[in-house]
C-alpha cells in the first residue's frame, strides 16, 4: 500500500502524526510504503531566525495562549514516549529542509530522515533552516552529508516543493498532517493510532475487493 503525508518539520501536529502512525503501522503488519510531501505552513517564512514562541504569542494572542497549547501537546506527546521542548523550538523558513527530505527518498532513508528533523526541531531546538546542520542530521539518520550540501548549494528541488504544494491545495488539503492513500482516500489530521490503523485496514480491503 502507498501512503503519502503531507507534513512540515515545524508542525508539532506532523510530529505526533508520525508517531501514532508509524503505530498503526506496526498494528496493521502489512507492506507500506511511506512517502513524505511538502507542505509549507508558511513559504513567506523569513530567513531570520526567532525563538517560535515568540513568533506564535504575535500571532494567536500572547504567551499565556502559546503556554496552554504548548501544555496540551506535551501531554500527547508524553502519551507517545515522545521528547517535546517546545520553548527550545525556531520559527524557520522550512523550504531547505524539505529538499533535504526529498533527497532522503531517492536515498531510501526518508523516514529516518524525517524522525531525525522532526526530534531536532520539537525536543532539540536545532535550526533547520541551517545547511550544515540539515547535512549533519541527515548524515546522523543515513543520508550522505556531502549530497546533501551539494544539493543545498543548488535550486535543486525548489521546484518539486512548490509543485507538492500546489498539488495539495488542489486536493483541498488546508493543514497537515493529511495521509493520503493510494493517492484516493484521504485522513486529516494527527489521529489516534486506531483511527489510522482502521484507516489502513479499510484501505487494504478496498484495494483487495
């Protein structure tokens, strides 16, 4: 079965997704194939680098409102074996990464890849953004570190993300994590993992029937 998820580095949502899924997985034992999609929450993101929180207070109305959000996602996170230090977190432009996680998947390690940016960017606070620690983090999950600053150096899969997200509006995807399988049936959102391992379950049955 083929899964694609759209997701960004930044969202604390994607990173609980990732964990409940990669359950759902195991739960379901059958053969998936997972690939990661960009989806930018913010491309105009600038390329001056600031402590999210503060980035977050602008926008949804003061720390006291970031501190409660950040309050609900530790508990789901813990719930999940998770590390969450949301006060270590960047906001970032998160473009770079993602041609880093494209890269991954014509590498095979796409999914370590994305575990090791998103455990940097939620519990390390790690600048992703940041080309040399893209290519260290990267090197750390299996990807070759000189391929991925040559591709960093280049416009390489600029295009491919920007193609992947208009590909996405076109879906009606409106936020992430969104799984989408057998490029048919879609699930918004980070579900539990019984939510996504039904999902799966219902998938293979259709594709069988």
């Amino acid at each position: 079965m083929n899964v694609e998820i759209y997701s960004d580095v930044v969202c604390p949502w994607c990173y609980l997704g990732q964990a409940r899924f990669r359950a759902a997985v195991a739960r379901f034992g059958g053969d998936v194939r997972v690939t990661w999609r960009p989806f930018q929450l913010d491309p105009a993101a600038p390329a001056t680098v600031r402590p999210a929180s503060e980035v977050l207070a602008e926008k949804f109305g003061g720390p006291e409102q970031v501190a409660a959000a950040h309050d609900r996602l530790r508990a789901l996170t813990a719930a999940e074996g998770l590390p969450f230090a949301p006060e270590k977190s960047l906001s970032i432009n998160t473009r770079d990464a993602h041609r880093v996680i494209g890269l991954a998947g014509t590498a095979g390690v796409q999914d370590a890849v994305v575990e090791r940016f998103f455990r940097a960017h939620h519990a390390e606070g790690r600048n992703l953004a940041d080309a040399g620690t893209l290519a260290e983090l990267a090197a750390e999950a299996g990807l070759d570190a000189t391929a991925v600053r040559d591709l960093l150096e280049t416009d390489q899969g600029v295009a491919e993300v920007e193609e992947q997200g208009a590909r996405a509006r076109a879906l009606g995807i409106r936020g992430v994590p969104f799984f989408l399988f057998e490029g048919q049936w879609g699930v918004s959102g980070a579900q539990s993992t019984e939510v996504l391992e039904s999902a799966l379950r219902q998938v293979a049955d259709n594709i069988a029937s």
